[in-house]
C-alpha cells in the first residue's frame, strides 16, 4: 500500500455510495455473512456494525471471509492473464480442494509461472490463496456451532494440530519471534460440550472462551491491547491448574475453581462479576433479582450488559442468569450450552446433596 487507508466511518460511506475510488484499494468483510466484496459491490449493503475493512484481498481471506460471487474481488478490474483468470475459475470449480503444485501441473500449466503470476497479481501464490479459501470455510463452520472436529473436515484438514494451529493464526494468535514483548500464552482444552480457548500469563487466566464463539477475535484484540501483550501458544501453571478443575468440573466432582483470574471492567461490573460467582451451584438468578443481590434493584440493564461483558466462561458463571419468567436468555457460547450447564450442575448439586446425606 502506497497510502494509508482513511478510518472505517469514511469507508463506509464510500461502500453505502459504491464509489469507486477505493476499488482495487479496500474491501468489505461482511461479519453476517462470511463473505468479502468490493466497496462498489451491488449486492445490499450490510450494516455498520457488520462491516470491517481491509486494504488487500489477503487481509480479507486471512480474516476467513469468502469472496463475494457478485462482485469477484479476486478479479482485478482490467486483467488479461489468462494464466490467472484460468486458475481462479479451476478455484471457484473446487474452494474445497487440497490443492498441490501437481494438481496445478494437471492443469497444463507451469507452476513457477503460476506462482509468479499469483505473487505478481495478488502478493500471494496461488497455493497460499488456495489454502486460505479451505480455512475461511472452517472458521465459517466453527462460527455457525459446528464442533472442531467437523470444522476441520469441513475445510478439508487430514491434521487436528494443522487445523487448530491454523486457526490460531487466524483470529491473531502471533508466534513468539518478538521476544522483547510481553506475551501471554493460549492453550485449546477439550470438554464434553466442545473445545475451548484459555489465555493466561504465569499467574493467573485472563480469558476461557468456546472457540466458536462469534465475538472471539474481537475479544483477543482488545486482550492484546490491553495488556500489551503478543499471544502464543503454549501452557502455564495456571493453564495446567484449570485444565485439571475443569476435568473435575466436567466429571462432577468440582464445584469450586481456585485458578487466579485477572479481570478488566469497571468497579460495577467486577461487583456483578462477584456476586455470580456467589450464586450456589445448581441455582439460576434472573438480571432483576441479581441486581437486588449486589443492593442496586434498578440496574437490571447494566448487570445485564456486564453480564456480557464476561470473558471467562464456566468460571464467572453468567449461565447461572435466565429471565425473570423463567426461559433462557443470550449466552455467547451458545443456548444449547446454556441448558447442558444448568441441567450438569443441578445434577451435580443432587448429587453432592445425596453424599452430605449419607456421610450424616
């Protein structure tokens, strides 16, 4: 890039007018959708909310959106190579495809000169491209609630570590080559109701998320900027000690997590944070009569915003939160989740009940 791109509010009235200054220089990821299309698509226009920008075709794929088929993003405005336009089509034809330089070579070309002319068009090879286009899919599937294990067929990976390392590069998780940075590190952990994602440093978890979650990426970004601090994978003592409560957790013999937690949010919101925490296990409180527990009966929305708020899952339990006449409510790791917590704990209290019983 020659210029550096103006602010998102900017580009997106240029998107909502479809000019075509920006064509060729920005593009549109569409969150709702998964897709990416030029600013001039005629497509309709997502929502603010909806839209990020990127300055390049790659940052867009890498971020794991597709390109739009109205729009063709991945032609150039103007290309003649029929070198090129051959290859797109052969990966419009097969998105799926796990394609190597033989695959390209049984396309009566010649790779190094695919490569150059990828590398020319693009600053990506045509390999790379098509590598991104089989990960896009994954995320795409992870995101819908799809379990890792599926995701990863679905985007064509013969590797669990390949998929997941992939992943991890993905949503912004960096390798460790900036040793003078302060980093955290990032473990996967397997539970029964799927795969979740910890973030802690030598102390203490800063975040335990299910690794399908929609707002994920976005969480990780602001991490890092709070903390100023690159991600890497790798464990800790603290990833370790989780990984053992959750395993008690999940089997039904630990009601109670003693891993340190480092929380950001305001004094209100750590005090909402406090009194889930204090909800008995296999309870349920609604956003009203949680605001009564912390003495501010008229703060129902705010306990609910801060409800959202929270970034460690299972061990802040906003699950333990329903609505005042008794159904479910929004919950970022999805409702089915919600209902397997609620329905495990309440188990997990009789059956602690039973033992208190029979010890007497």
């Amino acid at each position: 890039m020659l210029f550096d791109l103006p602010d998102d509010d900017v580009l997106y009235c240029a998107l909502i007018a479809r000019d075509p200054a920006y064509d060729g220089f920005a593009f549109v990821g569409v969150k709702s959708t998964g897709i990416f299309c030029r600013l001039t698509c005629p497509a309709r226009k997502p929502k603010r909310e909806n839209s990020v920008f990127y300055s390049s075709i790659v940052g867009a794929m890498e971020a794991g959106y597709r390109p739009c088929k109205r729009c063709s993003p991945l032609m150039p405005n103007g290309l003649k190579e029929a070198l090129v336009i051959k290859l797109l089509a052969a990966l419009e034809d097969s998105p799926d495809r796990k394609w190597a330089e033989e695959d390209v070579q049984a396309l009566n070309v010649d790779p190094s000169t695919v490569r150059r002319a990828f590398k020319r068009h693009f600053g990506i090879t045509f390999l790379e491209m098509a590598r991104l286009r089989r990960l896009g899919k994954g995320v795409d599937a992870l995101t819908r609630g799809n379990q890792v294990i599926d995701a990863q067929l679905d985007a064509n990976y013969g590797s669990a570590s390949g998929f997941r390392s992939a992943i991890i590069r993905q949503i912004g998780l960096s390798p460790s080559h900036a040793r003078k940075h302060h980093f955290l590190n990032a473990d996967w952990l397997d539970t029964p109701i799927g795969t979740m994602l910890a973030i802690a440093d030598k102390q203490a978890l800063y975040l335990l998320e299910f690794i399908d979650r929609p707002a994920l990426p976005r969480e990780i970004d602001k991490l890092k900027q709070q903390t100023a601090s690159e991600i890497i994978f790798g464990s800790t003592r603290p990833l370790e000690q989780l990984k053992h409560e959750l395993a008690d957790y999940f089997s039904g013999k630990n009601l109670t997590f003693k891993t340190k937690l480092v929380e950001f949010g305001s004094i209100f919101t750590r005090k909402v944070w406090d009194a889930l925490r204090a909800i008995p296990v296999g309870e349920l409180r609604s956003y009203s009569a949680l605001a009564r527990d912390i003495g501010q009966s008229s703060a129902s929305r705010a306990v609910a915003r801060a409800n959202g708020a929270n970034q460690i899952s299972i061990l802040i339990p906003c699950h333990r939160i329903i609505a005042a006449d008794g159904s479910l409510t929004g919950y970022g790791g999805g409702l089915w989740r919600k209902q397997w917590l609620i329905e495990h704990e309440r188990r997990m209290r009789l059956n602690n009940s039973s033992v208190d019983l029979l010890d007497k």
